[in-house]
C-alpha cells in the first residue's frame, strides 16, 4: 500500500468501518464466536492453550491482511470510477 492508501485505511478503520460493522447480525456472531472460544477454552488441557493463542493470533493476523485487501480492491474500483 502506498502512504496514502495507509494513511486513508488507517482512517477508516478508527471512523466509519465500525459505525458500520456492528450490526445485529454482526453483534450476533461476535457473541457466538466468544462464547465457543471460552467452550473451546476450559474444553482444552492447559498445555495447549498457547497453541491457540498462536492459532488465534494468526486468524487475526489473516484478518487483517484480508482487511487491507478488501480495502486496495475498493480504493482502485473507486480511482477506476473517478
């Protein structure tokens, strides 16, 4: 991404992305995936639970990057509009 692009997903992400990401639906399937992460959790010996973490911490990391995508996908559709 270039600086710009950073600087612009940057501000999306801090304004308008989560006025517009918390919809019931969205609510709905948060509260869904928490509570069968803590199932999952006390469902698990203790020592696996870093393998998790790490799991957990490369889906968000997945996430975002896929984040970041969706967004230089939108940014040029809109320079190819413009």
């Amino acid at each position: 991404m270039t600086e710009l692009m950073s600087l612009l997903y940057d501000y999306a992400l801090e304004t308008s992305f989560s006025s517009n990401l918390y919809t019931a639906k969205y609510r709905m399937q948060k509260i869904q995936a928490v509570q069968l992460e803590h199932s999952l959790r006390r469902a698990l010996p203790p020592d696996v639970l870093p393998l998790l973490n790490d799991y957990i911490s490369a889906l968000d990391e997945l996430q975002h990057l896929e984040l970041e995508a969706m967004f230089q996908a939108a940014f040029s559709m809109a320079q190819d509009l413009g």
